[in-house]
C-alpha cells in the first residue's frame, strides 16, 4: 500500500505520464532531483528522489531500489534487452551508498 505522500503526487504523475517517479513520495523526475547509486561503471540506478533519499533507513531504501529493479527488469520482458547484474547487487551498492553518504547514518 502506497503511503499519503505517493497518492498526493498523482496530479504530477499524470502531468507526466511518461516519466517514472520516486518510489517513496510519487513525484516524477521533472519534478524533483533524483538520487542515483552507483552500479557499475559511469552506470546507476535512481529509485527515490534526493528529498526521500535523505529522510528514508537503510531497509526502506532497499525496498524502493528492489521495487525499481522489479520494474526495469519486468520492462525488458519480450526484448532482446537483459540487466546487467543480480538484484542483490544493486542492494549491496544502495547499502554501500549509504554507508558512505547518508545524513542517518553516524559512522562516517
């Protein structure tokens, strides 16, 4: 179930309905920055905005990342296209990312 700040932000969504969005507060990338993660080289991922990035844990993160993986994966389904790495890659990098960046986080 999607929280009250997603469903707020549908108006954006259908403003731009070719976009995809945050996958914590709904807004499409037009309209907020994205936080990307580095996966491989000069290549990341970006499931949530910077905004929801920087307020969200360690496993909310990875929830919205998996999801987005989950969705780019299924989006290759009948193409000649396939991911380039295991979900559990990108999770590990989403951790390293937080680790090594993260206002929650007091170990830096």
């Amino acid at each position: 179930m999607k929280s009250l700040l997603f469903n707020s932000n549908q108006h954006l969504r259908n403003e731009f309905p070719h976009h995809s969005y945050c996958k914590r507060c709904g807004a499409p990338w037009p309209c907020v920055k994205s936080k990307s993660v580095t996966t491989l080289e000069n290549r990341g991922t970006f499931g949530t905005c910077l905004d929801c990035w920087n307020v969200s844990t360690l496993d909310e993160l990875k929830q919205y990342y998996a999801e987005t993986y989950i969705q780019q994966k299924e989006s290759l389904i009948g193409s000649k296209y396939t991911m380039d790495y295991p979900m559990q890659f990108l999770l590990d990098c989403v951790e390293k990312e937080f680790k090594l960046n993260h206002p929650f986080n007091s170990s830096k």
